[in-house]
C-alpha cells in the first residue's frame, strides 16, 4: 500500500492517510458483509449485518472521524 | 434496488479512498473523503438495516428457526374453525406477512414493539433456551382483530357479537376476548399437528403461497 499516497521526508505514507486507509478498509469489509447477509433472508443474516457489518462500518466511520481530529 | 445501488456506491467511494487518500489534500477531496467515508456508509447502513426490518416480517422469516416449524405448519390445518389456517389459506391476511400481520401492535410504535420482541427471540434462540411451550407475552388483544374485522359486513351482521353478554363495546374496549371467550379459540394446534389432516394446494396455487 505504501506508495499509492504521499510519502514524507522517510518515504512513509502521512499519518492522516494511512488512517484514512485503515478507515476505507473497514468500512469496505463492512459494505461486503452487508452484501452478504442481504443474500439471505434468516434471522442469523440478520445477526450478521447487526455485528458483523454494523460493527465493521461503525468503527471504520469514527476511525475516520478520529482522524479529522488527530494531530500528529 | 436503492439499497443495494447505495452500497454499491458505497464501496466504489471507499475503495477510491482505500487507493487514494491523498485527494484529501484539496477543499474538494476533503467533502469526498466526508462523503466515502460517512454519509455514504451511513446511508448503506440504515437501507441495510431497512431491508433486514422489511425481511424480519417475512412468514418464511419467522418459520426459517427451527421452534417456528409446527407453527408454520398449522397454517395448512384443513379446518375452517383452525383460525390461522382460516386467516392464511383463504387470503384474509397477506400470506407472506402471515404471522407480522397478526402478531404486530395495531398502535403508534407497534411495528417497533414487535421487531424488539423478536430481537428477544433471536436473544433465546441462540443463547438462551426455547421454552417447550410457546406463549405469547400478553393476552391476544382485539384491536389486532378488529385492525381488519371492525366495520366489516360479517363482522357486523354475526348475530354473537351482537349479543348482551358481548355486545361491541365489550369487544372494542378487549373486555371480552375474540379469542379466549370460547368463540374462536382454535389458534396454532401445533399439538395436534401431527394428526392434523394439511392442505395441499394446486401447485399453481403453492407457487402463489410460497415457501410456509
């Protein structure tokens, strides 16, 4: 993944994107397993997008959100 | 369709964040990144969250667990005096919202209500232990009959309900129970399922019922 965005002086991504990475990840892994328990219609889909998804897509939001506030 | 076109989206926008984070260095890339990685999650979510509500009021839905099976069943009984299978067979309730149809709240927050009780069974169908008796929480209330019946000709006309010892007001105010007062008490026999002669519809018919 390092060299798709910014580096700094050593070459490293910038903080801020490597946490918007880790962001995007989250909630792509959350967007597919959402995807997944829509293709079933069972109480443990539903269990499934609640945990699952939902924890996945929650945690990449704030994570993003944290990293409007994070300073370095 | 909207639900899945959002997710979709969704993903496309993440993985255009997961690939370039540095379009956040401009004003613009700022609201995109806003946009990837919280409103559009956020709106995947909630559709999601729709569809699974949506689903939950299934009849398929609730007969899928395994403790839901006979109760499924009991909707093909062949006795017109079986209230649900009456109800079901004969199209008096929406037969794929069977059991929501007739298990809601016919009130402000009902729908709510019910979707929160049957978290409490998902709650006891994984991790707590399934009673040999199913009960319902509280008394069957007539204003889930009534939902549909009140104002109804057979409603209306049945000579019983007319009666001094009924009478509509008593069954309006759940005075006098639909249910339990002797009248229509054969509901879900899932005890005497087994020697229970089922309906067996056309297939045409079947394909129009689905999967109960």
């Amino acid at each position: 993944m390092i060299g798709l965005g910014e580096r700094n002086g050593n070459g490293r991504l910038r903080g801020i994107e490597w946490r918007l990475r880790i962001a995007a990840v989250l909630v792509l892994a959350g967007l597919v397993v959402e995807g997944a328990s829509l293709t079933w219609s069972h109480p443990t889909a539903f269990l499934v997008f609640a945990i699952g998804s939902g924890g996945l897509v929650g945690v990449g939001v704030l994570s993003y959100l944290h990293s409007l506030v994070w300073r370095p | 369709m909207i639900t899945v076109t959002t997710i979709v989206l969704a993903g496309a926008l993440a993985a255009l964040m997961l690939w370039k984070p540095e379009v956040t260095h401009t004003n613009g890339g700022k609201v995109l990144a806003f946009v990837s990685l919280f409103v559009f999650p956020m709106l995947a979510a909630f559709g999601g969250l729709n569809q699974h509500v949506e689903r939950s009021k299934k009849t398929v839905f609730c007969t899928s667990c395994h403790a839901m099976n006979d109760y499924g069943k009991s909707l093909r009984i062949d006795d017109p005096t079986h209230l649900p299978a009456a109800h079901w067979q004969n199209g008096r309730v929406p037969r794929e919202d069977a059991c929501f149809t007739c298990h809601t709240d016919y009130t402000m927050y009902g729908d709510y209500k019910a979707k929160l009780r049957g978290l409490r069974h998902v709650w006891v169908q994984y991790l707590g232990t399934i009673p040999k008796t199913i009960k319902l929480y509280t008394p069957y209330n007539n204003r889930e009959c009534l939902h549909c019946h009140e104002g109804a000709r057979s409603y209306e006309e049945a000579s019983p309900h007319k009666a001094d010892d009924v009478g509509f007001a008593r069954l309006t105010k759940n005075e006098v129970s639909c249910l339990t007062s002797g009248c229509h008490d054969q509901v879900h026999d899932v005890k005497g399922l087994s020697k229970a002669a089922l309906w067996n519809p056309e297939p045409q018919s079947e394909a129009k019922l689905g999967k109960e």
